[in-house]
C-alpha cells in the first residue's frame, strides 16, 4: 500500500517496497533508499541518502507538475523509466555517481552534476525534456546509446564521454563541449542547432565505419582547437564552422552544402575532401590529403600556405585558391 513521507521522516537506513504518496514538499533522507516500486510524486521531492535506488517514478497530476532531486553522496540508480507522466525537473547532485539505466523525461530542466554511468546491454538511454536545458557532467557509457534532446534549449556536455556506442544530440538550442573529449564506439551524431566549444576538443568516432556527423549543425570554436578522429565513413559538413583555433580531421570529410570554414590559425586534413556543395575553407594555413570535386567546389582561402598532399578530382567542377 501507499507510505505517506510522515510516516517515513527520521528514519535511518530503511528500505520502501511501496508507492510513495505525500501532499506537500517533502525531503528524505536516509543512508539507503530503495524505492522498488514505482514512485508517484504528489508534490516536489527531495531524496537524500548515500545510495539511492529508483524503480519507475511519476508526477501525479499534469504533465510537469512535480519535480524530484536526487541528493546521494554514492551511487544513485535509476532502473525504471522517470517520467512515464513528464516530471518538472529532474537534479542529480551531491558528488556521488548516478547510474541510468532508463529514460527520463521532464518539462523542465535536468541537471546531472554528477558523473553518469549508462546502464543495459547496447539499449538506448534518452533525456528528454520540453524546450529546456540538459546539463550533463561526466559520461562513462558502458557499451550503450545516449541520445540527448532538448527542443529550442540547450545541451552542456561537461564532462568527458566514454565507452558511448552513438551519442545524438537533437534541438535547435546549442550544444556546449566543456569536457574536452566524447569517444564513442560507434558515431556521434549532432542534429539543428550550434555545437559550441568551450574547451579544446576531440572527438573520436573511430572503430570500422563510425564517424561525427553535423547535420544542419553549425559549429563555434570559441578559438579553442577542434579534433575529429572518425573511421571510414566521412565526416558530414553541412553547415559553417567558425572560430576555431586549429582543425584537425584525421579521416575522410564530405563537405555537402554552401558550407564554410573558418579556422583562426591550421586546418588540417588527412583523408579525402569530398566537396558535394559549394565549400569555402579559410585559414591562414591549409594542409589536403586527396581532394574530390567533381559535384560541388571546393575554394581555398589562404593568407599563408597551402599544403596538397594527394592527387586532386575535379572533373567539369572547381578547386581554387
């Protein structure tokens, strides 16, 4: 049956094996808590403990009507979808580890202070919220997808990202990069918007085929350098980069749109250029592998030296410097 947040105030270490129901603001706290069951939140909720462990959890009334912050100083899990009913708001923070082995979805804001561990065998983990912002900190993905969506809001990566196998970011708003690097097993995909950096950046796509992907995605470097490493497949350019300090792209890029990029000092590139639209690269220095004309053109707009280091493809089209 249903436990009322009174009768369960003041107690340490205890374990709830059923609903939680409460009609005002109300905080737990406790060394364990092990909500079992689903959790239905009558009104916003904080839960406090060293390690926390959550079933499925709900707002009751509204879509967005009550918020949960989660307050461990271990690990806090999350095993069950939250937000099935959308909650306001979802925190995680207090310096331990949440583990997420669900979806979650708000109206509101999320805002994981903590360092994430992704849960399941190759599933996808998606936070979702309403047109509004997703604040995520470290990422150890543990073989599983990470899908990242936030409408016109915007997306902070913070911390560095690992053992991701696709992470796609989705929505107009920006996409921040604090954490200086996102390595995933398979691709990185990031959708509308703009990714802006706010840290010397790598990204590493490498394994077989994978590659990063900026789909109608501009890219604002803040003058701080920019690394892609991808594997066969090339990286996808469809939109302007601007800012950047220096450019480096280790395997092949297609460049399928009236793109241009501006780099502050090097671009560099090792793989073939594919230039599928009317491409612009602008920097003081440029250094080619092969270079591919023959749908689009591709100008070199250089104040220094241009470095081609492979044959160049440009039937019937354009490669100018």
């Amino acid at each position: 049956g249903a436990l009322s947040a009174a009768a369960l105030m003041g107690r340490a270490g205890y374990t709830v094996l059923g609903p939680l129901a409460g009609t005002a603001p109300i905080t737990l706290a406790a060394t364990t808590l092990n909500l079992a069951d689903a959790v239905n939140l009558f009104q916003d909720t904080t839960l406090k403990g060293v390690t926390i462990t959550l079933a499925e959890v709900d707002s009751v009334g509204p879509a967005g009507t009550r918020g949960l912050t989660l307050s461990g100083t271990g690990t806090t899990t999350i095993g069950g979808f939250i937000g099935a009913s959308p909650l306001k708001y979802l925190v995680s923070d207090n310096g331990g580890g949440t583990t997420i082995g669900a979806n979650v979805s708000t109206t509101g804001v999320q805002t994981y202070s903590d360092a994430i561990t992704l849960s399941g065998t190759a599933a996808t983990r998606t936070l979702t919220t309403v047109n509004a912002a997703i604040t995520l900190a470290a990422v150890t993905g543990a073989g599983n997808n990470l899908t990242v969506a936030s409408g016109t809001a915007n997306r902070t990566l913070g911390g560095a990202i690992s053992g991701v196998l696709t992470l796609t970011t989705t929505g107009v708003g920006t996409t921040t990069i604090t954490g200086g690097t996102i390595a995933t097993t398979s691709n990185q995909v990031y959708t509308s918007g703009t990714v802006v950096l706010g840290a010397n950046t790598t990204l590493t796509a490498s394994t077989g085929a994978s590659t990063v992907t900026f789909n109608a995605t501009d890219v604002t470097g803040n003058n701080y350098d920019l690394t892609i490493n991808n594997g066969s497949t090339a990286v996808a350019l469809d939109a302007g980069f601007s800012n950047i300090k220096n450019l480096t792209i280790s395997g092949p890029v297609t460049i399928t749109a009236a793109a241009t990029v501006t780099v502050n000092e090097k671009q560099t590139y090792t793989g073939v250029v594919t230039a599928a639209g009317a491409a612009t690269l602008v920097s003081p220095d440029i250094t080619l592998g092969a270079v591919t004309a023959t749908a689009g053109t591709l100008t070199l707009n250089s104040s220094g030296t241009v470095t081609l280091n492979g044959a160049v493809t440009a039937t019937g089209q354009t490669v100018a410097t």
